[in-house]
C-alpha cells in the first residue's frame, strides 16, 4: 500500500524555453569497445552491417530518435590526428591508443563517423586535438568537412567519396584540457583556445564552437575572464559523473540513495557553470551549456576492462533524474551527450560478438524522446524524503520523486515523465494540470524491475523492458506509481 500522498502539478503556462533536441545527444570515443566492436565491425564482417557498421546499433540508436554523436573522444581526441582517419583503408597507419585497445588502425575516420551520424540520422559534433595537435590541422578538419569550394581540402574530400560536404555544425575545441587533454591552467587554455577557435571559424563562420570548461572552482571564471570577448565561444561545456557507490550491480540501499542523491548534484554543476557564463558574456549573446559526457562510473569500469560496467536499473533512475533537470534548465542547456553509447560507461546498448541488447538506460530515453523540441513547463513537486549522502560526505535530502513535463509544439500533446526513487514504496501521485487545458485521454509508459540490482544482459536481454503501453481516461487519475520506476504519462490535450 502507498505510504504517503505525493503530488505533482503542471503549469503549461509557465514555459521554461524549448527544450533543445540535442540534450538526448550521445557520445562516442575509440576507447574500449564503443567504435571498435559496437559500432564498426568492417564490411567484411559477418554481422549484419552497412558499409562496415552495425546494422543493430544503428537501428537501436535511430528508434531512440540520438540527434547528436559527439567524437572522437573524450581523452582520445587530444592525441588523435584526423588525416591518419582518410583515404584508402588499407594505407591508413595503426596508431598507438593510450585509451585501449592499444592499437587503433583508423578503419574508422571522419567518413565512416558521418556516414554513422547520416545511418543513424543524427548531427556530428566534432572534438578537435588541441593537446597535441596545431590551429591549422583543426582548422584544416573544419575546411575539409565544410567547404563546398574548390580548395585542396575539398578536393580531397571529394576524392576520399564525398563531394558533397558534410556540414558539420558543431566543434569542440579539445577535451578536458585540464586533465587529460594537456594538463593546462585555465588561462593557459583560454590562449589556445583563442588560436584554435579564431582559425577553426575562418574556415566556415556557420560552425558553433564549444570550449572545454570544468566543474572545478573557479576553472571557467579563470578560463572567461582570460578569453576577453566571447564571440568565439558559442557554448561552455562540462563532465558530471557519477563515481561509485558501491559495485555496479552489487550495492546496498545506502549505496543506491547516496549515488542517485550525487547524480542530482548535476544541477548545481548546471547552475555554477551557467552564472559564470553569464557574468562574462554581460548580456551580449547567450552562450549554452554543454554537459557532453555525463553518467554513472562505477568501479567496475577500469582502464583494463575498456571501462565496461553492468547497467541496472539504478543507472536507469540515474538518468530520469538527470534528464529532468536538462529539461528544467531548457533555457541554457544547449546539448548533453550521456556517456557513451555503446559498451563503455552508462552505454544504451552493449554487445558479445552479433548479438546486442538494450540497457534499462536506453529505456529512459525511449520514455523521454517526446520532450525533444518540445517547450519545457514548470512543474511543482509536492514529496517525501529520503536522507542519503552527498559526494562532500554531508547528510542531505533526495526528494523522492522527481519530474519534468513539455508541451509540443502544436499544443495537443503534454509529456509528463516522473520517477518514484523510492526503493520499497509504491506512491500514490495527485497529478493536476493547471490552467486551461481539458485533458482527452493518456497514454502510460513504466519502466520498472523486481529488484534494483537487475541488468540485461546477452542471456535476458529483455529482462528489464517497459511494461506495454496502457490508455488511460482523465478520470483514472491520480496514480499510483511503483517503488523504483520510471513512467511516461502523454496526455492527449482538447
Ligand atoms: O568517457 C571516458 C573518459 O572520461 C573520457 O575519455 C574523458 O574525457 C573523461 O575523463
């Protein structure tokens, strides 16, 4: 029986922006398993593929609707030279990767990532090497994706297959300069960065620039302050993830609580970034936030495993969490790209050899892609609490339910997705639309499991899946939600 009353209400008529379709983007890197096995495999490959990529991920990706792939990395991009990624595959060089599998042989380049990008139907989001690359070879990337002329670097494209070019929008001028990616100090950033993005935008004005921030204090006040004008800044991005509480599918209920509190830290992050974007910009145009890798790390995921990890329904409450506050913060969120995608991380997919199947994860997003492009509303959320611990080590409060909803574009739609964090409880949910909207009929999707600690896996792919899809009339409200689960409530709008 529900313990307590909870309730939730809507206020379509206060909007929180358009909710960019870029925040359910993906991430992929040459580390581990994620291009290499779970998305490149070689036209001579006895999986099903296209032009030498999954047939299986691809489609899985696609129903999913993943408007953005960033790579090539993540760490791997600061010490990735593009053109050794072009031209006859067989004269490519094998080149060392510290990020493992140690020796990468360039099968998979800039051609094969967009034609990716184009199977799958998603934009490219391009990382530069600014670790141990140069202005002109980032600069030189740009020109060769971009430019319709006739210039050596376009022409090159067309002999490499493309004549058309690939019109990639959107660029990062190096990862994690602060760590991986050169161990620089933010004004010693802010001075490449400068050199990188000045050149990479000459070569075509329309690309959106997005410059590596951290979550570190003061790190992006340092890097802004250094930076002058911000005109080549089109977005500030940062890393959240989640580190372990716990093993990835052995852990107590305080493990569980104490890490979906610390993935709720998320907005704070959000938060800091965005008002020292906003002191340095003082009020000229806006500049988004990106959070382009984010997600669970638990400690299974090592260096030596290719940072593989299982995927429960934890990580599956993790990332409704998570996605509320993107959609909460609409109005400056301009992409997130969860990490990443396949096999690594807090993956939508994994595989063995030819078979792959879904993680808990993918469900969220299959639950929350009717938010993509639609207009954020406020949501009131009236809950119980939880006590867990935050990252700091102090005692705090994690509400138990969390909540986001959008109205489409055409104003007969609204998408309300809340998640019961609740172990053991089942609540019962007061759910009001407020204003002037009559409500015809809803339609309600669940994802929930037995226990917290399931996963799928190549033996029970299915074992974690949302429940079939029930109609709902207006009267059968409120309702009640089961411990531990994610649901998708889209109201039909008169
Ligand atoms: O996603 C794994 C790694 O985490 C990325 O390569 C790096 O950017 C981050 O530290």
């Amino acid at each position: 029986m529900p313990a307590e009353k909870h309730s939730v209400t809507i206020r379509p008529e206060i909007s929180l922006g358009k909710i960019s379709p870029m925040i359910y983007g993906h991430f992929i890197e040459h580390l581990g398993r994620c291009v290499y096995e779970g998305i490149w495999v070689g036209e001579k490959s006895k999986i099903p593929n296209t032009r030498g990529i999954r047939k299986d991920t691809v489609a899985a990706l696609k129903a999913i609707g993943a408007p953005v792939l960033r790579w090539p990395g993540g760490c791997f991009a600061d010490d990735y030279h593009w053109t050794d990624g072009i031209g006859p595959a067989s004269k490519r060089p094998v080149q060392f990767n510290r990020w493992g599998p140690s020796e990468d042989d360039n099968q998979f380049g800039t051609h094969e990532f967009i034609d990716f990008c184009r199977q799958v139907g998603a934009e490219p989001y391009i990382c530069a090497n600014v670790g141990t690359g140069s202005p002109s070879e980032a600069a030189y990337w740009v020109e060769y994706c971009n430019h319709a002329g006739a210039t050596a670097a376009a022409e090159l494209r067309a002999k490499n297959g493309s004549k058309e070019p690939f019109a990639v929008k959107y660029w990062g001028v190096g990862n994690e300069n602060w760590g991986c990616g050169g161990h620089m100090e933010p004004e010693e950033y802010a001075a490449e960065y400068r050199r990188f993005a000045g050149f990479m935008h000459s070569r075509d004005p329309k690309i959106e620039l997005v410059a590596g921030g951290h979550t570190a204090p003061d790190w992006n006040w340092r890097f802004l302050k250094n930076m002058g004008r911000l005109h080549l800044i089109h977005h500030l991005s940062i890393h959240v993830y989640f580190p372990g509480c716990g093993n990835d599918a052995d852990f107590t209920t305080t493990d569980y609580y104490n890490m979906v509190l610390r993935s709720t830290e998320i907005e704070r992050e959000i938060a800091l970034a965005r008002e020292a974007v906003e002191v340095f910009v003082r009020g000229a145009k806006p500049v988004g936030i990106i959070v382009d890798e984010w997600g669970t790390w638990h400690p299974q995921a090592r260096d030596d495993n290719g940072l593989q990890q299982k995927n429960t329904m934890r990580d599956a409450i993790v990332a409704a969490g998570c996605l509320d506050v993107f959609n909460k913060y609409a109005c400056c969120v301009t992409m997130t790209n969860i990490a990443q995608t396949i096999n690594v991380l807090q993956c939508m997919a994994q595989t063995a050899q030819d078979k792959l199947w879904l993680t808990p994860t993918y469900h969220v997003y299959d639950l929350y892609k009717g938010h993509m492009g639609a207009e954020s509303v406020h949501v009131d959320i009236d809950t119980t609490m939880v006590e867990a611990r935050a990252g700091d080590g102090m005692k705090k409060e994690l509400p138990v339910l969390s909540a986001s909803a959008s109205l489409n574009a055409a104003k007969k739609t609204l998408l309300l997705t809340v998640t019961n964090r609740h172990l053991d409880e089942a609540v019962e949910v007061d759910i009001n639309i407020q204003g002037d909207f009559k409500v015809k009929g809803a339609t309600i999707h669940t994802l929930a499991a037995r226990d917290i600690r399931e996963y799928n896996d190549a033996e029970a792919p299915d074992r974690i899946k949302p429940a079939h899809p029930r109609k709902l009339a207006p009267d059968e409200l409120p309702h009640l939600l089961a411990a531990k689960s994610v649901t998708a409530i889209e109201y039909q709008l008169a």
